[in-house]
C-alpha cells in the first residue's frame, strides 16, 4: 500500500454515474427489457422451420396412408364378403402391402428427422445455456442454491422433448385429424355429426386438465428443488456427516422433505390421472355412440356395415390425438414452465464479454474508492466506504476478526463482486470495462477453499492456461512448492487427484492451487488465507516465494500467519467493514501484536497512525 493519500469525501464516477443499486433482488433487479423476452426460443426455434415443414409435410403423407387400412376393410366388407371376390380381395391386399411398405419408410424418415432437431436443440441451447451460466455475476450464482442451476439444464430436455419428442409428433398429427372427417363425412355421412359433438368436449377437458396441472407442477418442482438442495449440502459434506455420524441428525429433514415431493407428486398425478381415465372413458363413449347411430343407419340403408367399420377405425385415428392431448398437457405446462424459468435466466445482465480496446499488461496498481457493499440491505454494510491503495509491487497484509470483511474485500478487488457504491480501479481503470477472461490472466487468486477438479495434477494446475508448455508448468509448482512433491510420485504430474483433489492433503491441494495462479504469471496475486492447511515449512517456503514475486508483482495476502506478516511492506487491520489501521508494517505490526486484537474502527484508534491509515478510515460525507 503506497503512502499516497487516496481523498475520500470527493471521490466520484467521472461521468456522474451513481454505481450503487439494489443487487439483492438479483434476478430481477438484473433482468434485461421486457423486449428480450424468449427471444433465445425465437433464435433457437427459427432456423429448425424449415426442417418442421419437412416434418408437416412426411406427416402429411403419413396421415393420409393412414386412411387405407380403414378404405381397405370398407372395399372387404362391401366388395368382397358379399361378392365372393377374391381375385379383388388379392388386389386390394398387394396395394395395401405396399402403402403399409411406404407408411412405414415415411415414419422412419421423420423419426430420423426430430432426431436430428432433438440433437440440434440440446447442442445449440445446452452450448447456449452452459454459457451464460459461467457468464452470469458470482452474486447471482450464490442467490439460488447449487441444486436450481442444476434443473436448468433438465428444463433443457423438456424443450427437446416437446420439439423433437413424441409431444411434437402428437402437435403435428393433430392439425391432419381434418382428413379424417373428409373420409368420414364421405362413407359415411350420418353418422359424422356424432364427432363433431364429441371432439370438443375432448378440447374442452385438455384445456381444463391444463389449467389443474400446471399449478400441480409448480408445486411438485419447488419441492423437489427444496429436497435437492438438501440431498446436495449432505453429499457435498459426506465427510462431515460420516466423521460426526450425522446420519440421525439430517435424516427427519432429508424426509420431511422427501415426503413433501413425494406428497406433491400424489397430488399432481392424481389430477393429471384423472383426466387421462376422463379420456378413456370418452374414447370407448365415442366408439359406443358411432356403433349406435351407425347401426340405425344401417336399418335405413343410409350407411353400408364396410362404412361403419371404416368409420369406427377412422374415428379412433381422429379422437387419438385429441386424447393423448389430454394426458400429454403436463409435459406442455412443464414445457411452459421451462420456457419460463430458462427466460428469466437468459434475461439476466450477465458479465462483459468482450472489450472495445486490447489493454497492456498492467503495472498491477490496485485502487478503491470510497466502496460499500451489501450483502443484505437490512444489515450494516460488511464494506463500509473503504478507499485504498495497492501497489504496485511489495506485499500487503490484511488481517481481521471473522466477519471483519476481509475476503469480501478480497472478492471486490478480484471483480467478482460489484460494489454497491465506489469502484476498484486497476491502474486508473475502472475494472468494469474489462472482460472475466482478461481480469483473471492480471489477477491470481487463491481463495479459502481451495476448490480442485477431477483429473491429473498437471490439468489442475494448466486449466488456467491450457496452452502452457511444460517449462512454464513446472516453474509455476517450484514457485508453489509442490514440485518436489509431484515428481516423487509413480505418475508425476499425471498423478490422479481424484473428484475435487480427495486423493491429496489440503495442504497439497492448497500449494496446487497456488501453482494454478502463478501460472499465467499475473501482475497482482490475491491469497485469501492461502498458508491454512500449510505446515511451517511450507509457510516459510512461501513466504520466500512472495518475496521474490514482490519485486515486481502486487501481492495482497489476507494471513495472520506471522512468518507472512513480517515480510509484508505494509499491513491493513479490518475491523466491521472498516480500515481501522492502515500503514507500514514495522508500525502497524508492533501495535496489533501490543493489543492482542484488531483495534476498532474509530477516530481515537486512528490517532497517532501513518495519514494513509486515517485517510484510507475516512468515512465521507454523512
């Protein structure tokens, strides 16, 4: 931290932007215009309309092949039975061999098709989705539980299954049900009339089964997304659970809420089965009613018995559709309701994704100015109108009592939380311009939980720089401190680490970590408690390593490890969300160690401190 005063009570956007605003309503605070709404199905949906006329067309085909069996059984009945005809008998049969042979090429045909749309949609939106995911704010990511990003991309199959699935084949033979009553107002015209009664009580109790379902499903999702989120915390923390036998403890949660999902789902089947048996019954009603009519047709010669067969076969091939409309409406309001929740994500303001201008290598000069941020608008600030400067070059310490706002301060500086009020600045711009991918190669950081992912030891520490040659590798895990670790092992660097590193120690995983954000060789390295799991020699090792780095790099280390505090060139003491202590180590460092404790945030703790300390405390205007 340079000596340099930052001003505190006039510091402001220079466009006169306000920064500051709600972020505690993130998806809504954070969703886009009401312009953009669903436009990610327009996009996805328009260049596949081509292919659905494919689709209507095959279908077409298909639907009026389908009228052959019941014109076959009408030309048996009436020209075969009674006229002995066999010679026309053995006609008919070879023809209806062969639209059966077509029929059933014509099928395969549009199945190979929604399979290719099936395939299209689950890479453009899955690619689409998982994108603005990794794009979307930390804040965000952190406001709904692990288990809710999860069933996004089951929201994804939904939309696959009604566009490419048999829901899109019902939607498609639908419309063709028209054909069916031509040929049947043309055999057999008295008795058509009974469908065109019936069909749409079968609209009607779709419609009513719609309505029921779709609350039924919203009420069975947010109970299964709430037994989730549990089932998730207690397999994130199995080791926890099985070193303090808590399998007694989480059982009454895991099902309360288990029978909660399973209750829900009851309710949601019961409805939805219910008007699926309401569609059977009105299925074999209508075959009654056609038999009935027909035969009184029949009495009065207006219809032949060939005409009243085929037109019981046609009218099945009519009320199917409709039928199954019926109980394929819970996979529509599901389908509305992913449509729905996917919509709310993709309207999210996600993270810049590209800059205007290709900046340089940064000196690594590190600014805040006048920052406050909120976790929750009800509660005090856990940054409180903090100015500072780092940098660059030399180490810096941050130390605190838990809750001080140390690693939250940390985040801020690394971009990954905005602050409410104020900026971060790195070498006089604003961060905020940059991209995610251009702020991470400038800032290496490494957090309190070390998070490690399945794969060799080499991948690990690469996955930052996929591209980085070996060299570059291996000087990165000397400077870490686990070099001499990797090469003693049978594999070496393609050492299996196992699911989140659970083969390694912490400390191992820790150093691995530290290897990852040397890596790209940024020029300000962040540590949030990064010597935790580390034993003193690897303290001393590192302190060794960061005092090299510091020669030309800013390095901020939040630590109370002492070996780490005396080599910092200066020392910030948080303290509620405050700097209560700011300025040159061989100062500050005497004092904390006199107290025993961080001094508080106030006036009388300043006095007598470096000006940096008391000008990096200044509140601001009231």
């Amino acid at each position: 931290m340079t000596e340099q005063t930052v001003a505190t009570n006039d510091v402001g956007r220079a466009d006169g932007h306000d920064p500051g605003r709600d972020r505690h309503q993130i998806l809504e605070s954070d969703v886009l215009s009401s312009g953009a709404e669903e436009r990610w199905l327009r996009s996805l949906i328009k260049p596949l309309i081509p292919a659905f006329r494919e689709i209507g067309m095959v279908s077409l085909f298909v639907n009026l092949l389908a009228t052959t069996v019941p014109i076959f059984v009408l030309q048996v009945y009436d020209r075969v039975v009674f006229y002995s005809g066999v010679v026309t008998l053995a006609g008919l049969v070879i023809g209806i061999a062969f639209a059966l042979g077509f029929d059933f090429t014509l099928r395969q045909v549009r199945s190979r098709m929604l399979q290719r749309i099936a395939l299209r949609i689950d890479v453009q939106l899955g690619r689409k989705l998982f994108a603005k995911v990794q794009s979307l704010p930390l804040r965000v990511l952190e406001s709904r539980p692990t288990s809710y990003w999860q069933m996004l991309f089951r929201d994804v199959e939904m939309v696959r299954n009604v566009f490419a699935g048999p829901s899109a084949v019902l939607i498609t033979d639908l419309p063709f049900a028209v054909i069916f009553l031509v040929v049947i107002f043309t055999v057999a015209t008295p008795i058509a009339w009974v469908l065109l009664i019936i069909l749409p009580l079968f609209v009607l109790v779709a419609w009513r089964s719609g309505n029921v379902v779709d609350s039924a499903l919203a009420d069975e999702r947010k109970a299964g997304l709430s037994r989730e989120e549990l089932l998730s915390e207690i397999i994130s923390g199995r080791a926890t659970v099985k070193a303090l036998a808590l399998d007694e403890a989480v059982r009454p949660a895991w099902e309360d809420r288990h029978a909660n999902t399973i209750e829900q789902s009851m309710r949601r089947g019961g409805r939805s089965d219910g008007y699926v048996n309401i569609g059977f019954v009105m299925t074999m009603a209508t075959t009654v009613c056609l038999v009935s009519v027909g035969a009184l047709a029949i009495i009065d010669q207006k219809v032949t018995l060939g005409a009243l067969i085929a037109t019981v076969m046609l009218s099945n091939r009519i009320v199917m559709p409709f039928n199954q409309l019926v109980g394929a409406w819970r996979n529509l309001a599901s389908f509305k309701q992913s449509v729905a929740r996917l919509d709310t994500v993709f309207k999210i303001a996600g993270e810049r994704d590209r800059s205007v201008l290709a900046l340089d290598r940064p000196d690594g000069h590190l600014t805040l100015e006048r920052v406050t941020f909120h976790y929750d608008p009800e509660v005090p600030p856990v940054i409180d109108n903090v100015s500072i400067d780092f940098g660059p070059d030399g180490i810096v310490g941050i130390v605190g009592r838990n809750g001080s706002g140390k690693t939250t301060l940390i985040k801020l500086l690394t971009g990954l939380y905005a602050p409410d009020d104020g900026r971060v600045l790195l070498d006089g711009a604003d961060i905020t311009q940059f991209t995610r991918a251009e702020f991470a190669r400038w800032i290496g950081y490494v957090p309190q939980e070390c998070v490690l992912f399945a794969g060799t030891v080499r991948d690990n520490i690469a996955i930052t720089v996929p591209e980085a040659d070996d060299a570059a590798i291996q000087r990165a895990a000397k400077l870490a401190g686990v070099h001499e670790y990797v090469i003693d092992l049978p594999d070496g660097y393609a050492t299996d680490i196992g699911e989140a590193g659970s083969r390694l120690s912490g400390g191992q995983r820790q150093r691995i970590a530290i290897a990852r954000a040397l890596l790209a060789d940024p020029p300000v390295l962040l540590l949030d408690e990064a010597t935790g799991n580390l034993d003193a020699e690897a303290e001393i090792g590192l302190r060794d390593t960061m005092l090299r780095l510091a020669k030309d790099h800013t390095v901020i280390a939040v630590t109370h490890t002492p070996p780490l505090l005396r080599a910092c060139r200066s020392i910030v003491v948080m303290d509620k969300g405050k700097v209560a202590l700011a300025g040159p180590a061989n100062q500050v460092l005497p004092r904390i160690i006199a107290s025993g404790k961080a001094p508080p945030a106030d006036d009388s703790s300043a006095a007598g401190a470096p000006v940096p300390a008391r000008a990096a405390a200044a509140r601001g205007p009231a």
